[in-house]
C-alpha cells in the first residue's frame, strides 16, 4: 500500500532544455544537433504527461539550466525549479534536502516510463527499504525513489559511465543501505537505443504510448526510409529500423544543422581561415611554383593568399565546367576561368565568410582582366560535404519561412531538391587544394559521394592535399593547430584512394607526390590524386576485344579482369569506351565495334575474363581511325 508515502512524496523530473547543440549530443551524429533536440523535447513531454499522473503530492521539473525554459508546454502541476551546480549526485542532493523524503527521482530521457512505475517504486518504498533504482539498459537508471537521506548513494559515483548502478549499488552496501531494483527501462542515449526503443514503445498499451517520442522516431524511420531503403523490401517500420541508413541521415540532418542561425559559431577553424583572408600567411602547407603568365589577371591581394600543397588547376580544359572544393580566395577558381575560356564555367564553394568576401570581391577585376563579357565564375557559400545546400539562399529561405517542425523541415528539404547548390551531374571536373583533410572523419565518405553525385559520366576529379604514411592518433586529431595546419585531419595515403574507388570511381591514380613534414614519426606528404567516374551502367556485347600493351606481363582492373599483355579480351562496349579515354588511353590497343550497343545483347563483365577473343583479332582498332595512323 502506498497512500502514506503518496500523500507526502514529492517526484522531480530531471530535464535540460532541449535544445540543439546542447541536449542529447551523443545523437548528433545520427539525427544531426536539431533532431536530436526535436527527439529530446518530444520525450520530455511525454515523461511529463505520465508523470502528471503519478500518485505523488508535489511535482517539480528541475532544470540544468540558468534559467527555466518558456517555451515548453509544461502540464500545470508542475512546478519548475533549477538545478544546484556540481556533478548529477550533488544536484540531486541539493534537491533532495530541498524537499525532504521520500523523493522519486526521474529523467526526462526515457519516455517508457509510466505512471505505473512511480507507483511500483513506492509500494517497493513501502517495504521499509533506503532506496529504489529502475535500471536502464546502458548501466545507468532512469528512477530513483529515496526514502532516506541518499547521500552515501550519490558521492563518487562516476556519471556518464556504463557503470553508475553498479557503483551505486556498491555504494549502497558499503553504507548498509537497503536497495530494491524494479524491472527495466529503456532511455535513449546513443543512436544504437534507437531501434530498441522503438520495439519496446510499439509493445506499450495506447493509455501509456509516449505518443510525441514514437512520432519523431517514425519521421526518422520514414525518412531514412523514404531516403535509403527500398520500400518494398522492408516488411515493417521495425525493420526498417534496423536499417537505418547513419550516412543518409546524417545528410539530412546537415540541413537542419545550419538551420538556427544563432547556433552559427566561428570554430578555431573558421578564424584561423577567417584570418587568412585579410593577412599574408607564411605557411600553412607545402610549397607550390605556378607559372606566373597563368595568374596576370589575378589581383595581387588574391595571390598573396597562398596555402601551397599542389596545383590541381593543371587539369581544366576548355570548355569544361569545373567545381574548386574550399576555394578560399579563389586563387585556383581564378587560374581556372582562364583556362576553361568564356565559354567553360567555374563554381567555387567555400564556407568561410571572409574567403568569401575576398574572392567574390575579385570576380568583375578577373573577368575585365580576361576580356570575358560576363564573369564565368561564381561562388557559394556551402559546406562541401554537401554540395546540394547553399548557406546563402537557405538562409534568405529560412528568414521567409522559419523552420519549427519536422513538416516545415520536410518543405524545406524539398526546396533545396529542387535547387540544390549543385546540380546532380554537371560537372566535368571537380578540383581541390589542401582542404578534403580539413573535413570531418565522419563526413570525409559523404563528401566523396557528393563529388561523385555531381561529376558528369567521364568528369573526373584533380585533387591535392595532404596523405600521412601511418594512421594518426586520436591525441594528434584533436590537436585544433594541427588540425587547421591540415596535418592531424590527413587521410591514410591508402584510404584516401580506396575512398574514391568505394564511391565508384576508376582510374584512380596518384600523379604526383612529395615528403612534406614528418611529425611524431609520422610522414605527411602532398599528393595530387586523380579518379574518374563512368564505370557503372549495363555491359552489352559489340563485339570488341582490347589488349593490353605492356610493359607488365599482365595487369587486373578494379572489378577483376585481368588482362594479359599481348593478347586480345573480349570486352563490353563500356569498358572499351573506358580503355580509349584517360587513364588507360595507351596502354590499350582496342579494336572497333561490330554492332550497336542499341541492340542491347547482354555481356557478362563479371566472370574476368582471361580468354583471348582470337575471333576477334581481325577487327580494326580504335586507335587507328581512318587518317589518324602509320
Ligand atoms: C587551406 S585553405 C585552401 C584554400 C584554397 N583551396 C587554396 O588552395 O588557396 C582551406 C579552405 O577550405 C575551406 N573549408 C574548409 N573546410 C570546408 C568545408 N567543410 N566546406 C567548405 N569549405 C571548407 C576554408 O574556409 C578555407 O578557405
């Protein structure tokens, strides 16, 4: 029986304010900082709607917070206080001898909890027992009733951990207190809680349902559904649960991350480059030597901004359309627009406002310089691991229509669909210097994937930056003058290209190289790494066989196909496309279609094959069209 203990007891719910950057970090990574606020604030009001019904006399909502929020809706019951400083044991502490016992403790994460569990915890109580934990699946709890002073149960326990009932409990003996354990619950912490939550929410009874919490945790299933999993394959929401896509959303969730303009907060990063735009810098990577005719008509002050690293402008050929990734004062965009001509086109992205100011300031000088009557360079404010958003327009966007929930996010999402930044596959050749290394680990796979979105079929990309010989470790990653010296956030050499043949590139080579620094035993080197995209679509039979020149005795592609020099493979019509262009243009002698690829005859590329086509030696080869040899 618990009425004495309910006519006297006081439940206090522990709650941040939800708010992105600030509650629920450890999702970030899969919900992005504004849905896990969103996810955060939808559990807080289901934990106060259960606990507005729980058989207690006082409830207080107590804030980590300098101030009480007023923006959420709280039930009229309770009553919100503020939360004393120090570790989760001290402010506890001070509310428990604020309010004197018996006190139910409660968090706002665990939106399982019912009002049933506050009752259960008392009955427990009731038992003449100290204290009352329901463990939580990550080692901690999510409700803690004391009917004595619980101090011994809150000192030294280390918070956060995956050990803090087992040390409590501990605790708990060592001061002779009497503990009983209710059955589990479930609060959410990590993005692998996700999916077991939801299983454990669809099992509960309607009157109980954490209705807020299992909305937002559908629109995150619909949309990684909707995004990444075929909608036919996946039987149930649960199962697509478990398929959860971390990479597309994340991608998603960048979006909502640059929504809140308040939230926009220089990192050292960002001042460091910020700096760099307004003052000469002396070294930030290796050494480069341009050819000074290529850069006449580029004005001083752009030129003086000089990170070194490598030259990847090489590349651009006229007529091309070329994207310069982190085109700080636009230096490369600039020795680019000549190149391409009047007619090709330059887009540089780069997220810092300063580098901005400069290179959009230079544009009407170069375009005078070059004699072009309208300039055929153009930068965006972006951040290059997603090419599809402009920080400008979505912020013209969001002065129009603020975002304040997951529909307003839905449109928003659609608008930039229907004008991304960069269009899917408009681009000959994307171009970079010194900068993929300056992205986050966690980003670097998205924004090789976004290349690739962008690239034309045969676009390729020029890339210079900054591999090391060795992993570095975690202590030398989160050194931030390492890092924005783009040395700490350098790709494994190996890595750095194996990435690009993940996305599906070909032809994935390193052009050039240097020793740079070496630090802590590890060498960092420049590198200039070139891939190209085209590889995917149908293989059909046309009847043409490539051989390999030399100078190995034989050689293996990327997809298993081995080629044994001097001797003739049947080879689709695509690969014999690919085997005629850069990279592999030379090194293959590939002889002429007989049919059309229109006729659609099916060529199985996947078997390797190692048969010379002697039938089909006597084709003519592509090489040699009619005038061109002997
Ligand atoms: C070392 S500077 C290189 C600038 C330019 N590529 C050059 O060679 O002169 C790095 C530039 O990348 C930009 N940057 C770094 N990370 C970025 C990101 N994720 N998205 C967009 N720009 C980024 C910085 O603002 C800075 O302008």
């Amino acid at each position: 029986m618990t009425a004495k203990l309910e006519n006297a007891c006081t439940l206090i719910v522990m709650a941040k304010p939800p708010r992105p950057h600030r509650t629920k970090t450890r999702l970030i990574p899969a919900l992005g900082a504004w849905g896990a606020a969103a996810l955060s604030r939808a559990m807080l009001l289901d934990v106060l709607d259960q606990m507005a019904r729980a058989p207690v006399t006082t409830r207080l909502i107590a804030w980590a917070a300098e101030e009480s929020p007023q923006d959420i809706p709280l039930p009229e019951v309770f009553r919100p206080v503020l939360q004393a400083s120090g570790d989760l044991g001290r402010r506890m502490q001070a509310l428990y001898d604020s309010v004197g016992p018996p006190v139910v403790f409660v968090g706002s994460d665990a939106p399982t909890l019912t009002a049933e569990h506050v009752r259960t915890a008392l009955d427990l109580l009731e038992e003449d027992v100290d204290a009352v934990f329901q463990p939580a699946e990550d080692g901690g709890y999510t409700l803690a009733a004391f009917r004595t002073n619980p101090q011994p149960l809150l000192e030294g326990i280390p918070w956060g951990e995956s050990d803090v009932l087992a040390a409590t409990l501990r605790a708990a003996r060592d001061a002779s207190r009497r503990v009983r354990l209710m059955e589990s619950g479930r609060d959410l912490d990590r993005p692998e809680d996700i999916a077991p939550l939801r299983r454990h929410i669809d099992l509960m009874p309607p009157n109980r349902f954490p209705s807020r919490t299992a909305r937002q945790l559908t629109r995150i299933a619909r949309r990684n559904h909707a995004m990444s999993i075929d909608p036919g394959s996946a039987r149930s929401l649960e199962e697509a649960f478990e398929r959860l896509d971390p990479d597309r959303i994340r991608q998603l969730n960048a979006l909502a991350d640059a929504l809140p303009r308040f939230l926009e907060k220089e990192d050292q990063e960002q001042q460091r480059y910020g700096a760099a735009a307004t003052t000469v810098v002396d070294e930030l990577c290796c050494a480069v030597s341009y050819d000074g005719k290529a850069m006449d008509h580029i004005p001083q002050r752009i030129l003086d901004i000089d990170y070194g690293c490598g030259d990847p402008t090489v590349y651009a050929e006229e007529g091309m359309t070329v994207l310069d990734l982190g085109s700080g004062s636009g230096k490369h965009a600039f020795m680019i627009a000549r190149k391409v001509g009047p007619e090709g086109k330059v887009i540089g992205i780069d997220k810092t406002a300063q580098m901005l100011e400069l290179s959009r300031g230079a544009v009407s000088e170069v375009t005078a310089a070059l004699g072009y009557d309208k300039p055929n360079v153009v930068f965006h404010r972006g951040h290059i691991e997603d090419l599809r958003v402009d920080l400008d327009h979505l912020e013209d966007y969001l002065a129009q229509h603020p975002v304040s929930s997951y529909d307003e996010l839905d449109a928003l999402d659609r608008h930039i669909d229907e004008r991304p930044m960069v269009r899917d596959e408009s681009v000959d050749l994307v171009v970079s210097n010194c900068v993929l290394n300056l992205v986050r680990d966690d980003a670097k796979n998205q924004l090789i994937r976004e290349i690739f979105r962008v690239l034309k079929r045969h676009g390729s990309v020029a890339i210079s930056d900054i591999v090391s010989d060795r992993e570095v470790p975690e202590a030398l990653k989160k050194d931030l003058d390492l890092w924005t010296g783009c040395l700490s956030g350098a790709w494994r050499r190996d890595r750095f290209l194996d990435a690009f043949a993940e996305a599906g590139f070909y032809g994935i080579r390193e052009e050039s190289s240097r020793l740079w620094k070496t630090v802590e035993g590890i060498n960092f080197f420049s590198v200039t790494i070139r891939a190209w995209k085209g590889k995917q679509g149908p293989c059909y039979e046309t009847g043409r066989a490539a051989m390999y020149r030399g100078p190995f005795s034989q050689i293996t592609d990327d997809d298993g196909h081995v080629y044994v020099r001097g001797r003739f493979h049947p080879v689709c019509e695509k690969t014999a496309e690919l085997l005629t262009r850069p990279p592999y243009a030379g090194h293959f002698v590939v002889t002429e279609a007989q049919g059309s690829p229109d006729d659609k005859i099916p060529f199985d590329c996947s078997g390797g094959q190692t048969v010379a086509g002697e039938d089909r030696l006597h084709y003519g080869e592509t090489e040699c069209t009619p005038g061109s040899c002997c």
